[in-house]
C-alpha cells in the first residue's frame, strides 16, 4: 500500500473515484500493478493492456490474451495469468481472523467434522488453507463470496475441489512463499502443470 502509484485508464480512475477512500487506494494500486506486471510479461505499455477490471467484478482480458485472476493483501499482490479460465487466492500466513468463526459460518458440515478435531496453530493453518481454496474456486467460478463459500470443499486426500451444489470441479494448487500463502483453481480438463511463481519486488 506504500508503493508508488501506477498508470491506470481513465475509466479505471473513475470508478476509483466513486468509492471510499481505502477502497480506492486498493482499487488504484492493485489494478495499477496489474498493469504493471503484465507490461513486463509481454513487453508492452502497461495502458495498452487490454484489461476490464471494474470494481467487484471478475477481471477479464480481451479475447485472445487469455484470462486472469488477481489478489492482493496489505503488503503483496499475486497476479494469475493463464491461456485457459484460473482463480486465485492471497493471504499472509500470519493474518489475524478467527479461525472458528470462519468454519461455523461458511465451512459446511463435513468441513466441520474434519476441522474440530483440530487443535491450535494446526487448527488455524488448515482453517487459512481452505478459506484460500474456496476463494481461488469462487473466482474461477465467477460466482459470489457469501452465496458459495460453503458449497465449494476440497476433496478428501486430492488436489480436487468440487462446488456441491452446481457440480464443479477444479485443480488446486497451492503455494508458500516467505509470509505468503496461495491458491491457484483451473478446470480439470486442464490438467494443468504446477504453477510457475515469479517474483518482483
């Protein structure tokens, strides 16, 4: 959040302008850095990417530049790209929540059963873990947060998730890096390799 600003379109910068003032410095910065890292990627201005991101909705990239997901923490933005449809998830390992809250209210009851006989940091680490994987399927999804938080579960012993109530099934990947965690979600006809994590600081 203390990183220098970055070029955004002036579409971009009036949606900024329509929201609180936190909200728009999130919003600024983490489409910014979008921008930015993309421009890297394909060695193009970071305005000539054809990128669609109004607030609260699913980014999306013109046709024939392939797809992307992005998350952002207080500290960190992890930006997805992919030739095929992908979701992402991004949170620091050491994020203050309440863990048990989060399973009563959005974990469903097999979720449940597994989770409580957890104890402690264990507890708390497998809490995060999923709360990343139900996110980066959501956004692969293009659904909503608090409508299917609870209908997505991982699959028992498997890198699989599935949506109960519409059937859908990811690929999940998940990585650690330093203070992050993350998650990755792509179709299974996919069968995607791991993913490839590169750095920029």
């Amino acid at each position: 959040m203390h990183a220098p600003l970055q070029p955004i379109s002036t579409e971009e910068q009036e949606w900024a302008n329509s929201l609180p003032l936190r909200r728009s410095k999130e919003y600024v910065r983490s489409r910014g850095y979008v921008r930015q890292a993309l421009s890297e990627l394909w060695e193009i201005p970071p305005l000539s990417i054809p990128l669609n991101a109004p607030p609260g909705q699913p980014p999306e990239l013109e046709i024939g530049w392939g797809h992307i997901s992005f998350s952002h923490c207080c500290d960190a933005l992890l930006v997805g790209w992919s030739s095929r449809k992908l979701g992402v998830d991004l949170e620091r390992v050491d994020r203050s929540f309440s863990a048990s809250k989060l399973v009563d209210r959005y974990f469903n009851t097999e979720e449940k059963a597994e989770l409580c006989q957890l104890k402690g940091d264990v507890f708390r680490t497998k809490v995060l873990e999923r709360w990343l994987i139900k996110e980066a399927a959501i956004k692969w999804q293009q659904g909503n947060l608090a409508e299917d938080l609870s209908h997505w579960s991982l699959f028992p012993h498997s890198e699989e998730a599935s949506h109960k109530l519409l059937g859908h099934k990811v690929s999940i990947h998940q990585l650690e890096y330093d203070a992050w965690r993350m998650a990755v979600a792509c179709g299974v006809e996919m069968n995607c390799l791991h993913p490839i994590l590169c750095l920029h600081f």
